[in-house]
C-alpha cells in the first residue's frame, strides 16, 4: 500500500503552530472517518483534529509537549484501497518502552518460577489514562483499577470516567493508616502549560495592586431568591453572578480606565464601550476564561443563560476558540468556597479584574442597632500602570452602592 502525509491543517485565525496534547491513534491502528486522532492545543483552545477518511496509522510526529507548525507532517497513514496486498506490519513507535525481560534464576538457588513479564502499566498496577483523569480520580477518592476502560489497551477515557462514577463506581480502599509512597511526575503540557505561561507573564509585566471591599448583599440575595421562586417557565436559575455582571456594566460607563486593554510593546491602551466579560472557570483540566460578549445588551437573564452555557462549553472541551478569547474585564469567583479575601492574577493583557468572595452571615451595626446581615467581599487587582488606585476605589465603592441598592442596578 501507499503511504500518505497527513499535515496539521489551518486552523484559523492566524494560528502557525500548535503544541501535541494527546494522541488518541498509534502505528498500526485502524481509524475510521472522523475518529479523533490527536488532540492538539493553540494559543486559545484544545482542537480535536479528525482522520480524514478510513485509514491505518503508520506513523506519528511529535510527543505530548511538541510544538508543530501548521503544516508540518502530523502522521502518516496507508489509506484502504490504496492496494490489494496487505499491508506490512508497521513499526513499533519509538516512543514505547519494551516490556522487561525475565531474568533466569541461578541454577543453584531454587526460586518460585519467574512471574510473566508485563507492561510498564501494568508493572506499577497504573491502568492507563490522561493526568487530569488521575488528578479527578485522587480527589474523588476513586480506584481506577476497577473502572473499565474502552480506549486502545483499555485506555480509561473522560466518557469512561463520569460513567463510572455517575454509576455509583465504588471508591478507592483505602486505610488511615496505609503508607502512601507513590510518586507521579507530570509533563507541563497543554491547557495546563498556557496557564502557567499566562499567570507568569500576567505577574511578571504587570504591578498589581488589590482593593478589598466589603458589601452588604442581604437586600441582593432577596431580590435574587424572588426572581428565582417568580421566574417563567424556561428561564434559568440565578446565581449571584449575573448581577454582579449587570453591576459592571454599570459602572464600566462611569470608569472605563478598567474595561481596558493595555499592549506594552506598542505602548497602547484601547478602552472599550462594550463590555466582554471573561468569567474565569474551573474545569478538568485547569482555569478557562469563556468570554460573555457584549454584556451592556444583555439582561440578567440572558447573562445567566450565557455563563451556563459558556461554563458547561469550558468544562466539557467544546468552547470555540472565539468564545475563549476577546475579554475585557474579567470575573473570578470560587463560589461558596470563596474565602474571606483573594488577590486575584490580573487576566493580561486586561486591567483589571473583579473577585467575588463567599456570602456569610455576620453580626454588623446597623442604624444605631446590631443586626445579623449577608456580607459579602469583593477583592479586585488593578494594573496601576493604567488605574490609579484612587480611580480603582472609587470604581468598588460604586459597585458596592449599586449591589446594596440593587434596584439601582436596572434603573
């Protein structure tokens, strides 16, 4: 049969490379027409890339980590039809290790008999899987020894995973006083890898300053806890979020030195008059930021719409890669987990950025009185290359009057 080259296609908008995240196919596997073969990641999103028709793997380019231009050679495969010979048996891939082999015992010192050899896996009773699967089963307290995989050599894959454990999978047995002495190395690949060169350089280039505000959202809860029990049929549940979000819109036209992106190089600052928010999400394999366009044209219900469907989008790999990027302001929040206090990285090339930490009850002077009421921080960094600090204080405290006032919010 004849060998064909498969390139990394053009994946638009001026992408040239892309680093190799997972492959899903090696040397001597069948494929069918759009099976996902590699996994590999921009500077925005993960992109699955597809097999173009049916084919077998002959060979592949680059390991998890590589950068490869668009372009280049990604596999090479023997198409089927191609020729009615069968084809050779390809070569085994030079990136797999040989299994060990048994070492006789000596003749003079009887031994049980030697047990078989195994698999590097299986020698360290590690089923094979993707670190961020491995890091999900550690925090759910899951054994991955007995979650059945149907990837190639039983490879456990994310659909695996959430099949097991929606299935009520038993967990991992485990003793108080079992020793643990494993030891897990893992390459700084793909989402993972942007990340960390995301926060590097956001620290690095921009001098962060923080302002933490407390604000009185008793009268926001109520109002939040009416929509949700009057709400229509079809409209979603709502969290604190879309206000919030509402809120920035608002004072975005009072202060725009925040809705602002700042090009260093070039020695640029642009201002926008519309308000994308990035809403910095947690997902399996790191922090995502979906992007809520145009928000000043939204209402809180189509805000809470957007950042269900973004947030799920994220968690699930299926954001496009224009719904990850074009932010200019972003939001974090770690919900009811949300601490007193954060100093949030700055999201760069943005100025500034919004934390919204936990609601609590908490006992505070009232009208000459002491009273129980729901008090919750925001912990904001600003770029005081951009924002002065008095600007930035004078931007949270209109955020705190609106949020304590929330008809003021939709006035």
């Amino acid at each position: 049969m004849a060998h064909h080259a498969f390139r990394l296609p053009d994946l638009g908008e001026g992408i040239t490379e892309a680093e190799v995240v997972e492959w899903h196919v090696k040397p001597g596997d069948v494929v069918k027409e759009d099976d996902n073969v590699v996994d590999v990641m921009t500077d925005k999103a993960t992109v699955e890339i597809p097999a173009p028709f049916d084919a077998t793997i002959v060979s592949t380019t680059g390991e998890p980590g590589d950068i490869l231009a668009v372009g280049s050679e990604l596999l090479v495969f023997e198409r089927d039809g191609d020729a009615s010979a069968p084809a050779p048996a390809p070569a085994a891939p030079v990136t797999e290790t040989p299994a060990p082999t048994p070492v006789a015992a000596p003749v003079a010192a009887p031994t049980p008999p030697p047990a078989p050899a195994k698999s590097p896996d299986a020698a360290s009773e590690r089923p094979l899987t993707s670190p961020s699967i491995r890091r999900r089963a550690m925090e759910a307290d899951v054994d991955l020894n007995v979650v059945a995989g149907s990837g190639p050599k039983g490879r456990i894959t994310r659909d695996d995973f959430d099949a097991f454990v929606k299935g009520g999978g038993r967990v991992a047995a485990t003793s108080a006083k079992t020793k643990r002495t494993g030891v897990e190395e893992i390459k700084l690949i793909g989402l993972r890898r942007k990340i960390a060169e995301k926060m590097a350089l956001s620290k690095r280039s921009i001098p962060h300053f923080a302002y933490v505000e407390e604000v009185d959202v008793t009268e926001l809860e109520a109002l939040r806890k009416h929509l949700n029990a009057t709400r229509a049929d079809g409209q979603p549940k709502l969290t604190i979020l879309p206000f919030i979000m509402q809120t920035l819109v608002k004072v975005l036209r009072e202060f725009p030195e925040a809705n602002a992106t700042f090009d260093v190089e070039a020695g640029i600052i642009t201002r926008y008059d519309a308000a994308h928010i990035g809403i910095a999400a947690q997902t399996g394999n790191g922090l995502m930021v979906p992007v809520i366009k145009h928000a000043e044209a939204l209402d809180v219900w189509d805000c809470a719409n957007e950042v269900a469907r973004l947030s799920t989008a994220a968690r699930e790999g299926k954001a496009k890669m224009g719904e990850l990027s074009g932010s200019s302001i972003t939001i974090t929040s770690l919900g009811p987990i949300g601490g007193i206090v954060t100093t949030p990285v700055i999201n760069h090339p943005e100025v500034a950025i919004i934390g919204v930490n936990k609601i609590a009850e908490r006992v505070v002077p009232l009208n000459g009185t002491i009273t129980t009421r729901l008090m919750m921080n925001l912990s904001s960094s600003f770029d005081h290359r951009v924002v002065d600090g008095y600007v930035a204080a004078q931007m949270i405290q209109a955020m705190k009057g609106y949020m304590e006032h929330p008809a003021t919010i939709f006035m």
